[in-house]
C-alpha cells in the first residue's frame, strides 16, 4: 500500500513536496536514507513507550496503595477504648421514678379495649374487654387489694362477667389475689410450670423467702423513706398473709397456645426470663403485647436479694428479640407504665436486651481473661449509649448482684483463685484482725472513725469481726454493738436508690434497733388452697422438716398410704428419705401403715389438724404400733 512522508529540503525539490516512496525518481541514496530515518525513529519511538507504561506503572501502584490505606481506616476494625460504668440512682432519680412512673393509683386506658391499672399494687393488673366478658392478666397479691383494683378497672371498662384470667408467671404479686376475680366458670390459664414452681417458692424455702423478702421490700420502712418500690407499690405483705387467694390453672400449656374470646384472639406464649415459667400474651388484632416482667422500666433483676434458683439470662435474652420480632404498637408490661408506638417500643426492647446481653457477655470475657468475682462485680457496667437510657437505670435489679449470679450459675461459686478452696474460716479470721489492730477496744475506735468519716461499708465488716469475738469476749459490748451496727446500716441504706438494697438495709437497721423481724403470721389457707397443694410437694417438703436433733441415732421406715398413691418414708441417722411404690434395697421393716385421704393428710402436715385426734376420730387409721408411729411423726417439723 502506498504511503507519504514528508521530505526535507534537501531530500526534494526545497519546496517541502511530497513523493510517492517507490518513485522511479528517488534516489538509491534517498532510499538509504530513509531507511536509516525509519531505523532511528525506530528507535526513539521504543524508548519513549517504555517512559510510558513506568507512568501506567506507578499510577496504578500508587492507587493500590491508597486502596489498602483507604481500606486500613475504614474496612479494618480500630481498637477504642470503651468506658464501662455504672450510672448509680440519685435521690432525683428514685423521686421522679416514684412520681412518673409508678404514681398514684389510677386506670390508663390503652386501646378501645384495653385498661391498666398502675400504682394500685406491687404489680399492674390488665383488663381485656371483649363481648364474652372481661379477661384479667395477672391479679394483684392478695384478694383485698383485688378487690380495690376491680372496682376501679370495672368503673373504667364496665361491668362483665370475668370469662379469663391469665398469669403471666408465679410470682405472688401476680397470682395471689385470683379469689378476688375469678367466678363460676372462670378459666385460668398459664404455662405448665406455673403450679409446680409457685409451691416449691413458697414452700421448700418459704421461711428464708419470707424473712428476705420482708426486708427486700422494707415492710417496716416509713414511706417517707421509700415512696415505692421501683416496680409499683409498696407491699402488704399482712394482707397477703391474711388471706391465700392462689388459684390452681385450669388449662396450661408448653409452648405456644392460642383461644379467642368475644371476637378477641390471644396468643399466649412461653417466654422464659425472669422466671422459668414466664409467659408473653400477645393481641395481634391491634398488635398489643403483654410482656409480663420479661420488660419492665428498670434494670432488670437478674437476681433477686431475696433468693432464688438461677435466672435464665440467655433464654430472657431470646425472649426479648421474639417480643421484637412481633413488631408491637402497645407494650403493657406487668409493672411500670405502658410503652406506646413502635419506634419507642423497639428501642426499648432492644436497648433492654442489649443491656442484659452486655453485662453477661462482660462475666464471660473477664471469666475467660482470670479476673475474679470480686474484680468483676466491681468492674461491670453499660457503654454510654445503654448507660445514658434511663430505663437501664439500677432502681431494682444491679448490675454486681446480677455479675455475682451469672457467674454462679455458670462456673459455681469457685472463681479460680486458689486461696478460697481452703480459706481461713470467718470466726479465725476475725479473731486475729481483731488482735492484729491491738483489741476490740481498738477496733471499736476504728468503727467510730469509720463512722465519722461515713465510711460505713469499712464499718459494718469491722463490726462482723467484732460480732465473731464477742461470742468468746464478754467484754464487748452487745448492745453498744448493735446500735452502732444500726447506726451504719442506716447511713449507708440512706445513700442508696435501689428500691430493694435501700429497703435491706434500712429495715435491717430497723431490726436491730429492736422494731422486728415481725413475729411471723401464718397465712390463712383457703380449703381450696389446700385441697389444690400436690402431695408429691407435701412429701418434698416433709424431707426438708426432719429435725436432726430426734433423728440422729434413728434407722426406722413407715408407709404413707395416701389416697390412691404409696410412699415409702426412711428416717436414717437425720435423714428422711422418701420412696414413691416399693421400698429400696437396705429399707428396715416399716413400723406400720398410715393411712388417709389427701385432704387430710395436707390438713395434718399443715399441722392444721393433730394426727392424734385424727386416728381418735377415725379420719386416720394406723396399721401397727400407734404410739410408735405418733413418735414418728414428731421426729418432723409441721405447719406451713
């Protein structure tokens, strides 16, 4: 193919004119030339490529460069140090929450159908009004303060038969005043646990349960010094104690349930947090979801002062995201106010669970890190974005009580340092503390310093050590003892906001200055109460009554024919034993057959009926020696 270049002068005619290469008038020369020409251009041109692609080159490594620099700042995780506190309450913090929160007794409105009752009680009571009747969830408790609630929410909703009752778990404040509403025909449903778990509460461990939590909700304190629980109203524990009002549930459930009433649908569900037995009502007609005490507005008790069994946090925490899930308008929960619209809804939830999550997640890691249960309770907090919501505030569940239980209940109470497997015992410890600061007259200087300063914790364990010593030196003091032992127990009680920790400690204070416990008042048990208390429970209990101190040198059996059902009691050397059938390998011959109805037998461990009288009476009958088996019956401690 033909082609042009451009001659210079001396290559043409001097006018800059353009051949045809191939010209029969070019010269051999000219040729030469310009090969020559083509051969060096040739050459500059390679050259100045290569300048090039080195251009290309360290363009593209410099973009790669600021790529992993861009990615280094921005796609790669940063350490930041986070500030893990606690916000402790404050006096401004407890009276608001009195005041706005729990407030006095009044009826809030809901929906169309749907009323609370706040401030009436310890807990809230719900109202559902539906064509078929009214559906109550959770019943105040006692029956007298039952009957307080109903008149207002019947004022405020309407009168109606009461077709439903509801418990969202065991817990007294919700079950207990169930006579107060329940009718002719009235169901009461709840999960399957409720029944078994509501008599162990209150029956294995009743008298400890009762005693702390007399003091957890300071029944001895002046209003003045505790306007509310954090949760409600304060507590009437006599008008619990006057009248059982605890109805068994006549449907239960696992899992899910689901029944309509007058044009309403319910959704019961198993929803596991503060209790084993929790569960959640949700109405999905106008998305209203009852969360029982699985939410409430405070930090939440992952353990309570008073006792009991290990809380199930994972489980409270799934609980949470199936309440979230279900996307609510309306949270009523059990205590405090209601919760309305689903953006406030959600971050309540989610902050609650999170705040749950962030203090378990904290025990694990500083567990796993070798830090002690001390150092944990002591270092535990929220990040600012929990910290700063008031709803975390520590009105009623703590953070370090709740660290102390999760550590427990996961790992025991062993926290790895050697020196607690074989510490040196309490009384040892506090006789050479005390010798080590030169007395009891020296240390009794140091409490009142202590005092002074208004170092009240540093005092109270000096006082521990002194209580020890006292036992053996009858020179300390009692008295001068107790009232400086009340003395801090009220000055430090006054410096705290958590409803339950300042109620401890302030009737303790109470308590030794001389104004309890309370003599304890036995409840006054309804035939139905008693009738509806399984007698595999009366048996477990009756394991806990033996007294070591009659049964010691004892190796004796007796059968408990019981209705329809056969048990096997063993006293071995302070142990009762209890067999369900046929006896175990090793039983001695039994000493004779008690025989009974289940009332009756319920009635005479109650110790509301003498087994004495009941043999005379023939309501009992006794195959073998009577006098011996009566005897048997002593060995165990009675009554409710």
């Amino acid at each position: 193919m033909a082609r042009t270049v451009k001659r210079s002068d001396d290559e043409g005619d001097g006018n800059g004119s353009y051949l045809r290469s191939g010209s029969p008038r070019a010269p051999p020369r000219l040729k030469k030339r310009q090969s020559s020409h083509k051969r060096n251009s040739g050459v500059v041109g390679v050259s100045g490529g290569r300048s090039g692609w080195s251009m290309i080159w360290m363009v593209a490594l410099g973009g790669i460069l600021g790529l992993l620099v861009y990615s280094w700042r921005t796609l790669i995780p940063r350490a930041k140090i986070v500030e893990s506190q606690r916000r402790m309450p404050t006096p401004v913090v407890l009276e608001h929450h009195c005041k706005e929160h729990i407030g006095p007794p009044r009826v809030l409105q809901v929906t169309e159908n749907v009323w609370v009752a706040v401030g009436f009680d310890l807990a809230n009571t719900i109202l559902i009004k539906t064509n078929a009747g009214h559906v109550i969830v959770d019943v105040a408790m006692s029956p007298p303060r039952a009957h307080v609630i109903r008149k207002a929410l019947i004022e405020a909703a309407g009168d109606a038969p009461i077709h439903t009752i509801i418990y969202t778990h065991s817990h007294i404040d919700h079950v207990g005043g169930a006579s107060g509403w329940a009718g002719n025909g009235t169901r009461i449903w709840s999960t399957e646990a409720v029944t078994s778990h509501f008599f162990k509460q209150y029956g294995v461990f009743r008298k400890t349960e009762s005693l702390r939590g007399s003091r957890q909700y300071g029944t001895l304190v002046a209003m003045t010094e505790l306007p509310c629980s954090a949760l409600g109203a304060r507590v009437d524990l006599d008008a619990m104690r006057a009248e059982a009002g605890f109805l068994l549930p006549t449907d239960t459930f696992r899992g899910n349930a689901s029944f309509s009433v007058g044009g309403e649908d319910f959704e019961l569900i198993e929803a596991h947090g503060e209790t084993h037995d929790m569960l959640v009502v949700w109405l999905p007609r106008q998305k209203v979801l009852l969360p029982g005490d699985n939410y409430y507005r405070a930090f939440p008790n992952l353990y309570t002062i008073r006792g009991t069994t290990p809380r199930p946090v994972r489980a409270w925490i799934q609980s949470l995201d199936m309440m979230r899930k279900l996307k609510p308008d309306y949270l009523v929960p059990s205590h405090t106010e209601p919760v309305v619209g689903l953006e406030a809804i959600s971050k309540q939830l989610t902050d609650y669970r999170d705040g749950i999550q962030w203090v378990y997640m904290e025990t694990i890691r500083g567990a796993n890190d070798g830090k002690s249960l001390d150092e944990l309770a002591l270092s535990v907090g929220l990040p600012p974005h929990l910290r700063d919501n008031d709803a975390l505030d520590e009105l009623y569940g703590q953070i370090d009580w709740s660290v102390k239980a999760i550590y427990s209940g996961e790992l025991g109470w062993f926290d790895g340092n050697p020196e607690e497997l074989y510490p040196v015992a309490h009384d040892e410890e506090s006789e050479k503390t005390v010798s080590l600061m030169g007395g009891a007259s020296k240390v009794f200087k140091a409490v009142e310093d202590a005092q002074a300063m208004n170092d009240h914790r540093w005092a109270l364990r000096l006082i521990s050590h002194l209580r020890t010593v006292q036992k053996k030196d009858k020179s300390v003091s009692r008295k001068v003892l107790t009232a400086l032992e009340a003395a801090s127990l009220r000055a430090l009680g006054q410096t705290i906001f958590n409803t339950n920790g300042r109620a401890y400690l302030l009737q303790s204070a109470l308590e030794r200055e001389g104004s309890g416990p309370r003599q304890e008042t036995k409840p006054v048990l309804s035939d139905a109460f008693i009738d509806s208390i399984p007698i595999s429970l009366v048996f477990e209990v009756m394991q806990t009554r033996l007294r070591p101190e009659l049964s010691i040198d004892v190796h004796e059996s007796a059968i408990f024919q019981v209705g329809e059902a056969k048990y096997i009691v063993t006293v071995r050397r302070g142990v009762a034993e209890i067999s369900k059938g046929d006896a175990i390998f090793g039983t001695p011959d039994p000493i004779g057959t008690f025989i009974a109805d289940e009332n009756m037998f319920r009635r005479i461990m109650l110790q509301l009926k003498s087994p004495g009288k009941a043999i005379m009476n023939g309501d009992v009958r006794i195959k073998g020696d009577q006098l011996r088996f009566l005897t048997f019956v002593q060995r165990f401690e009675r009554g409710a």
